[in-house]
C-alpha cells in the first residue's frame, strides 16, 4: 500500500512541480507570478480540445503550451508595458482564464462542466528497463508516462540554467537589484519577458498533463488551485529548484493520502481531502516564522553594530 501511495505522489505532484518550475523563474526575476492557474486552465482545456479534434497527443501538447505561453505573453505586456500591478493584472488573467474556458467548453465543445470522449488519446506507460526489475524503487519509478518523466528531468535543467549560466546569473541579479542590474546594461524588462515566458511553457505542460496525462477529461477549475499550492512550495524552498521540487512531491504524497486513507479508515473523504490545504497553510506559517526570525536576526545584528 506504501508503494501505492508513493507512486500516485509522483503522478500528482507533476502538475506541481511543473507550475512551481515556471513560478521559481519568474520568482527569481522578481515577479510574483499568481496566474499560474490561469496558465494551466487554458492549457488544460486547449490540449484536450486539439487532441479530440486531431487524435494526436503531440499536438494537443503543443497547442496546450501554445495557449499558455500566449496567456503568459499577455500578462508580461500588462505588468511591463503599461505598467500595472502584476497582482491585479494576476488576477484579471485568471479570471479570464477561467472565463474564456468556461464559455469555450459550451460554445464548442456543448458541455456543461466536464467533457471527455473516447477519441481522446492517452499516454502510454513507460516501462524502463533494468529498472522495472530492481525491487521497490522500480515499483515507483518504472510504469509512469513520459510527462512524469520530464517533469522530474526539468528540475536539474532549471537548475544548471539558474546557477551555472550568463542568463540565470543576470535573472537572479534582476530579481535581488533590478536597479543596479539596470546600470549594468542588463535589459531588465526582456529579462523580465523572458521568464514569463517560461512560466507560461512550464505551466502548459502541467496543463496538458492535467487533462492528457493525469485524467483523460475537461473540467471547469480543473486546477484546482494547484498555483496557490506551486508558489507555497516557492516561498517554502526559497526559491531553490530542487527543493521546491521536493516540497511539491510533499504536497503530491498529501493528496495522494487524502485519496487513499478512506479506504483504509472509513473516515469522511471531504475531511481527509482537507490534508494538502493543511499542509499548505502549515508550510506558509513556517515560511513566516522563518522570514520573522531572519528579520529579528538582522535586527540584533544592525544593534550591536
């Protein structure tokens, strides 16, 4: 059962980690990135929409991508074109998002909450060799399908390009002194473009993984707040790739219980499906004891000087 569990955590967690990936970049830029939700639900509903009508994975992928990376575009020339706040402008991109997608599954698809279709295709499991065979890690690593796969892979890339790269060492600058960036000749806005940019690619995947890959359907705020939870493993791992990846796995293993434990305990689903907002709400208030602490830290430090 153990197993079980640990595996459904890697499969559930990929949206997230994905999402946090986009949501780490434009972090480290220095943008608070609240649409992520809105990025995955146009994927989401633009990936199942291309895949029905075309019967090809790759395609309803790209156009999943296409869609969010547009969305991400948008909400770059609001915040840095005319200038408006990048919380409000987050916001007025979600509700969109939702809205358009909401309409959209009426007026195209003529359905309500949920679509789904047997011409949908799925993802095959991937059966890796040697590895299938070796005991207990095979069980969890082996049988997944190749976003899963790739989700876990972009988590060292998005580290080398942070920590071992020209462009990385100028987002980081960006995101800790904009202004002395800007006096170094860094083109702080393109930068700035460029990680939105990102965001809106990670969080296309995650969205086509959400209706391709985790389930093979549409339905309206799919996501279910799957951003909120992204950027609480951001501020969490302080913006470090690997360890934002390893709270998102943690956030996937308390869903994944929430989904199994009443099979085992009998107790109401509706409170065990309480567990990943409690682990959430929990790893926000050590966030902030951790940032008061630093702060008093600081404050002792100027003192004594």
């Amino acid at each position: 059962m153990i197993s079980e569990i640990a595996f459904s955590a890697i499969r559930i967690s990929t949206p997230l980690i994905f999402a946090a990936l986009g949501g780490l970049l434009t972090f480290q830029a220095g943008i608070l990135n609240i649409a992520l939700d809105g990025f995955m639900i146009v994927a989401a509903f633009a990936s199942i929409g291309v895949a029905f009508a075309t019967e090809s994975l790759l395609l309803g992928v790209l156009a999943g991508v296409a869609s969010s990376m547009v969305l991400a575009a948008l909400l770059a020339l609001f915040n840095l074109r005319f200038r408006a706040h990048i919380f409000i402008a987050g916001i007025a991109v979600t509700f969109m998002a939702y809205g358009l997608t909401a309409l959209l599954l009426k007026g195209v698809l003529n359905e309500e909450g949920v679509f789904s279709s047997d011409r949908i295709p799925t993802f095959a499991p991937i059966d890796i060799p040697v590895i299938r065979d070796i005991p207990v890690i095979g069980a969890l690593i082996s049988g997944h399908t190749l976003l899963v796969y790739i989700a876990y892979l972009c988590v060292p890339v998005v580290a080398w390009c942070l920590y071992r790269t020209r462009w990385g060492l100028r987002v980081r600058v960006v995101g800790e002194a904009e202004d002395a960036a800007a006096a170094a000749g860094v083109n702080v806005e393109r930068l700035k473009f460029e990680t939105m940019l990102l965001s809106g690619l990670f969080c296309g995947l995650a969205g086509a993984y959400l209706s391709l890959g985790y389930v093979s359907l549409f339905a309206k705020q799919m996501t279910n707040e799957r951003g909120l939870i992204a950027l609480a493993a951001i501020f969490f791992a302080k913006g470090n790739p690997y360890w934002t990846a390893a709270v998102a796995l943690l956030f996937g293993t308390a869903t994944a219980l929430s989904i199994r434990l009443p099979q085992l305990t009998g107790l109401a689903p509706q409170l065990l499906q309480l567990i990943p907002y409690v682990v959430t709400v929990l790893s926000l208030i050590i966030v902030g004891i951790r940032n008061t602490r630093a702060r008093h830290r600081h404050g002792v430090w100027r003192f004594e000087i």
